[in-house]
C-alpha cells in the first residue's frame, strides 16, 4: 500500500512538472505569437497593391503601413512612411516610365513621392485644394505626368511629377475608388483613364473628353487592371467576383476566382496577375486568371 502511495506521489510531481513545462512552452509561443497578431490587428486590411516593373517587387499598402517583397509575395519587408501617422494610405502607383518612382496618396496624406524606392518621401500637394486625395495613378509612358482623385473636388493631373496640378474633370470622380491609366490604342490623345466605381468600370481618353460605362458589369468595381503587355486586355475585382475584358471594357467574362473577397489587383510585365484580399492572402495566375495558386499559403 505504501508502495502504491509513494508511486502516486511520483507520478503526481510528474504531471504537475509536466503541466508546468506545457504552460511554460505555451507562454513563450505566445510571448512570440502576441507581437504578430498585434501587428496584423493594427494593420487593418490591405488598401492597394502595386508591381515595379523596373525592380520585379510587389508592393502592398495598409492604411498605415507599406510593404514590398522582392520574391514574388512570398516574403515582405516594411517601407518607413513617416507621414502615414498624419493620415491614411488609399492608394498607390508606380510609375512604368521612369525607374524608382513611386506615388502613394490618401486622405490626410494628399500625395507622397519616392525616387529612390522608398528611402525618402517628399510632398506633392502645391495646387491641390486638400489632402483628401482618394487615387493615384501614373501615366504608362510619360515620367512626369500622373493623376490624383480628390474628394469632393475632381480628377487633377500634373505633367511635373506633381509639383504642380491642374484640375481636369469635376463631374466625374465621386464615387471613384481606384483609378489607373492604360496606353490602349483609340485614345484622342496619348492613352486611357480607367476608373473602379460603384457602379462598375468608367473610362475616359486622357484628354478627358467624354467619361462612359465600360461594358455593363452591374457590380461595384473595386479593382481594375491591365496587361502591360496586351493594354485592351483588362481585369476588374467587384463584389460579384473577377472579371475580365479583352476588348477595353466593351464585353465582360467572369473569371474564376480564388477568394470572394478579393480587394485589389496588379500585373507584372510577364504576364503573371496578382490578386490579394483585405485580410492578405495573395494568389497569382500565369493564365489571365484561369488557374490560381496562393502564394503565401
């Protein structure tokens, strides 16, 4: 009986060490688990993503946090925007014209500009009205020119890599959540204005001559992107899933999509499309969206 009792005993200090050591281990994951969900947390969701074509990186934005990754998605190192603390990130561009130049805009921010990947920032609101700017987007093949959407204001354009900008279009911005220009063929002028709306995808030539529906896809527009390599090829994320358009946005085709909640779009020059949730989870398609794989699964 005594025997019994005293291997009790042992195999209570056991259990009890045992205990111990799992409640120790828990801590230490947590210790190292705790930092990252945090920062997740204080992130919030994924805003904008972008593709250097002059350096094949990825960039992704948070509302407070801007990220690149020089392999593809599958790993991501922070940019310091010390400005991002006045104000929320919206929107991103990189400028296919001129190597190292990258925009990033949003309310309280205006516009920032980067010529040496991220390094330093300087201001471009001269000639702005505000710093509500909702939109940013670089003309495929003139440098300097690029274009910001302003609440309650308009389409502004600078032709200076924005140390100066001219009002463009009044009527027409409210309600544009992305907007991005294309060198397709047909334009009046040097190309074409391609906008994410509530009410699907508008398009203007870049003279700003007329705006109008491209095609009828009945379903806010979150998204929209084209292939650098086919301009008349372009892709939209709504909230009825992706679709695609080979013919400038006249006709649409749903795509098959990887995640319904997919909120943001960009092409490499290679022909891979990139298409990430608000939450991170990146995928990409080498087929125009007919095949996907998760890239950080």
């Amino acid at each position: 009986m005594r025997e019994d009792k005293t291997e009790m005993s042992r195999l209570d200090r056991f259990a009890r060490g045992f205990g111990a050591a799992t409640v120790l281990i828990a801590l230490l994951f947590g210790i190292g688990a705790a930092p990252a969900a945090a920062e997740k947390s204080a992130q919030g969701r994924v805003v904008a993503l972008a593709y250097d074509s002059h350096s094949d990186a990825l960039l992704k934005a948070y509302p407070h946090a801007l990220y690149r990754s020089d392999d593809g998605g599958k790993s991501w190192r922070k940019i310091a925007v010390p400005a991002v603390e006045d104000g929320e990130i919206a929107s991103l561009a990189d400028s296919p014209a001129i190597k190292g130049v990258m925009y990033i805009a949003g309310r309280g921010l205006g516009v920032l500009l980067t010529d040496d990947r991220g390094k330093t920032w300087v201001e471009r609101n001269d000639g702005l009205p505000n710093r509500a700017v909702i939109s940013i987007a670089a003309h495929t093949t003139q440098p300097e020119t690029v274009y910001a959407v302003v609440q309650d204001s308009g389409v502004y354009r600078s032709q200076d890599g924005g140390k100066s900008w001219r009002l463009m279009d009044r009527s027409s911005q409210g309600g544009i959540h992305q907007l991005i220009h294309s060198n397709m063929a047909g334009s009046m002028q040097t190309g074409w204005l391609f906008a994410a709306t509530p009410k699907g995808v508008r398009r203007v030539m870049d003279c700003f001559c007329l705006w109008q529906d491209a095609g009828a896809l009945g379903s806010p527009a979150r998204s929209v992107a084209f292939d650098p390599r086919q301009p008349a090829h372009i892709f939209v994320a709504t909230e009825k899933g992706l679709f695609r358009s080979a013919d400038g946005g006249e006709n649409w085709t749903q795509m098959k999509s990887p995640n319904s909640k997919i909120s943001a779009l960009a092409f490499a020059p290679s022909g891979i499309l990139y298409a990430i949730t608000e939450d991170g989870a990146l995928f990409q398609s080498a087929d125009q969206g007919d095949a996907w794989n998760q890239v950080n699964a």
